[in-house]
C-alpha cells in the first residue's frame, strides 16, 4: 500500500481545493485557478478565504467536545498522513462504510461459555493448555482465555517451545513434541489441514451459532472448540440505522470470525453484507474495490488486523480502546465508548463542509460586487476596503459560531 507524506500547506489545501475548483468559471480566474489555489494556503486573495477555513476546523472541535469525546488526527497532535481536512470531507461525502466486528461492533470484553473438547480429551486440560498459549498474545479474545483458566484454578506452567504468532490467523508452537495450533477456522482446517476426529462431525456441525469460536488442535487433529462470548455493544443496531438515515448507502462488517457468528450477529446489527472468515489484506482489497468504482470509503476499527485497512481507506476511524498501532494510523480516533459519535461526526462533518461552501460562495459574491462598484466609480477604494474587512470580520464571527444548534447536539 502507498502511505505518502504531505507537507503543511499541502495539507491545508486539500478541502479548498476541491470546493475552488467547483466554482464557475466566470469568475475571471478560471484559467490562473490552479496556480492560485497551489498558493492560497500561505496567500489568500480574500482574507476571509483565510480565516474562515481555519476558525471553522476549530469551531469543529470545540463542538466536537461538547457532543462527544472526538481527537481528530492533524488537528490535535500533527500533521497526518493526509491531513485532518481530508479526514473531514471523506466523513462528509462518505458512500460506504466497514466495520470490524470484535472490539468495534461488540465491547471487547469477551467472556470463555463452553469449551467443546474432542478426540476424548479432557476440557479442562485442553482450557489449561489454550491459555498457555493465548496469554502471549494481546488480544482480548486471548485475555478471555486466560482469565477462564485463571477462574478454574487451572495453572499454566510454560512447558512449550517458542511460541510463533501468525497474524491474523492464530497461534503455533510445541507441546511434548506435538504441534499445537490455536486460532480460526481457516488457519487450522485450510492453512494447516487439520482434521475433525472421525465420528465427530455431527458434534462439530451442531456447535452454537451465537458464539465466536477458537479452535484448538493437537498433531494434526482438532481437540477442542472454546465458544467465547462477545456481547453486541447495546447501541450498536441504533447506530447502525441511524447511519443510514444520514446518508450511508452501504454499511458492511468483515470479520475474521466464522461465518455463522458473522452472519447472526450481521442480522442483530442490520449491515447491508457481510463477509467472514476475512485476512486484513481482504478488508484493504474490498476498500480498494469500492474507491475504484468512486465511491468514498470510511472504515472503523480497533486491531492490528485492520491497520491495512484503515490505512487504505479515505478516513480511517479507531477506537481509543483499540491497538496503538490502529490508533497511530487512524485519521480520527473516537475516544467515546458509544457508536453514536460515529453519527455526530458525520453530522458535524456535512455542517463544516456546508458552512465552507457557504462561506466560500458569500466571500466571492461580495467581493465581486465591490469590484463591480469600484470600477464603475460607484465607491471609491477607502469604501470597498473597509466593506471588504467588515466582510472578513463577518464571515469569521459566523465561522466561530456552533456547527449544530443546541436540540442538535443533544441528540
């Protein structure tokens, strides 16, 4: 994937840009446009071009702060990999948007059900051995592991070989020289082809649909299944629906779960697709598919996994609980726990856009008015310029004001 660096008057150029280059043509500067616009960012032609754009991000934040816990990255700490005002646009004019499901749709903090042994082995001793694994990895379906055996009293003495951590897979390591393996379906049965025991495929196929499943194998061989329950964040089919009403024509979740937690938990939330048992390149290729058919694309996550993702979005969402590598790439990190953040930075995104335009439009109009005037002799220039400076005193005072009203906000 490509990541590039911009500098500072890049950064600042982006939104003004676009919303410039829409402006007719019979303003006189069609053909200068591009030069111009190249050299706003340091030398605006209408003061109020410069002020108004800065002092309506601000008013975003502040906003921001008063509806929700929002940290938008370019704005808060530094420059970002492509700026807090394309961050903002996509947020407005965004199409699709993709969830991951642990940790974004649920509250990641899943909690072991049943263990499910096979091939006649003990579930506590299989318990035992899982968390001997799990409790190197960071993860929180690995902390529910851990803490599980720790609830049974099941100590877990380090009598395995080096642990190796396959990425968005699972776990492998050595046990009394057997290969163990722990983590989804697709990385013990396709990647590794480990086998259901012979006369267990009934029991295999009846495992409960409302649990996500780590699997458990021993040489070659599944040994248990450990259901984990990771409840649904209460908000989150509100939030969904409340989406679409602002706009959002097409909401998917991806998951590395299997397909039939991924499927009933994407009828509870009420997503548009659904796409399970997908590797982080699989949840960047699908972004990359819908930016090619132009539509704009937002993705929410909070793991290493969908750091590719995040990544190739046109703004990428993470969650403050999340991963710190998610949070660094992320464009916007939601330090809120509730999903509704995620609808009052669209809201607060589609008001700044509509406040630019608005302020774009107002600023050009007067400003050709005053040339109109001047050069028919109609105000002389101590007139048009101190109309001129009322004008940028204006358009700012109005930019510093609320981006939603009061009953907005408290929605």
């Amino acid at each position: 994937m490509e990541i590039r660096e911009m500098t500072a008057p890049e950064e600042k150029q982006q939104v003004a840009r676009q919303i410039l280059e829409g402006l007719p043509e019979w303003f006189g500067i069609a053909e200068a446009r591009e030069e111009y616009i190249a050299q706003s960012a340091e030398q605006p032609c209408f003061a109020a071009m410069g002020q108004g754009k800065p002092i309506g991000f601000l008013c975003l934040r502040e906003t921001g702060r008063d509806t929700m816990e929002l940290a938008v990255m370019g704005v808060d700490r530094k420059y970002h990999r492509r700026g807090c005002g394309w961050a903002l646009f996509a947020a407005a004019k965004a199409y699709a948007v993709v969830f991951d499901k642990t940790g974004t749709l649920t509250y990641a903090t899943p909690t072991v059900a049943e263990v499910i042994p096979f091939g006649g082995h003990d579930a506590n001793e299989m318990l035992r051995l899982a968390a001997c694994l799990e409790e190197h990895y960071p993860h929180s379906m690995a902390n529910a592991v851990v803490e599980a055996a720790r609830e049974k009293g099941l100590s877990h003495e380090e009598y395995h070989s080096r642990v190796e951590y396959v990425v968005a897979h699972g776990i492998s390591s050595t046990v009394n020289e057997k290969k163990v393996l722990i983590g989804s379906a697709h990385f013990v049965f396709e990647d590794e082809g480990c086998r259901i025991p012979a006369g267990e495929e009934a029991a295999f196929a009846a495992l409960p649909e409302k649990y996500s499943q780590l699997y458990l194998c021993i040489a070659g061989e599944l040994a248990a299944v450990i259901c984990v329950y990771d409840p649904l964040r209460e908000e989150a089919k509100a939030a969904v629906a409340a989406l679409h009403a602002c706009g959002i024509g097409n909401i998917v979740m991806m998951t590395g779960d299997n397909h039939r937690t991924a499927e009933a938990v994407a009828v509870q939330v009420g997503v548009d697709a659904c796409f399970a048992e997908v590797l982080p390149e699989d949840k960047a290729n699908f972004i990359r598919e819908e930016k090619a058919k132009g539509h704009t694309v937002i993705m929410i996550g909070d793991g290493v996994n969908d750091s590719p993702a995040l990544s190739e979005a046109d703004a990428g969402i993470a969650i403050s609980t999340g991963a710190a590598i998610a949070r660094e790439i992320a464009d916007i990190t939601i330090a809120s726990e509730d999903l509704f953040a995620l609808v009052t930075l669209r809201r607060l995104s589609e008001a700044l856009m509509a406040r630019i335009h608005r302020n774009y439009r107002t600023i050009v109009g007067f400003n050709l008015m005053l040339i109109i005037l001047g050069v028919a002799g109609l105000i002389p220039p101590t007139t048009s310029a101190l109309l001129h400076n009322a004008s940028t005193l204006g358009i700012s005072l109005h930019s510093m004001t609320s981006l939603l009203p009061e009953e907005e906000k408290n929605k």
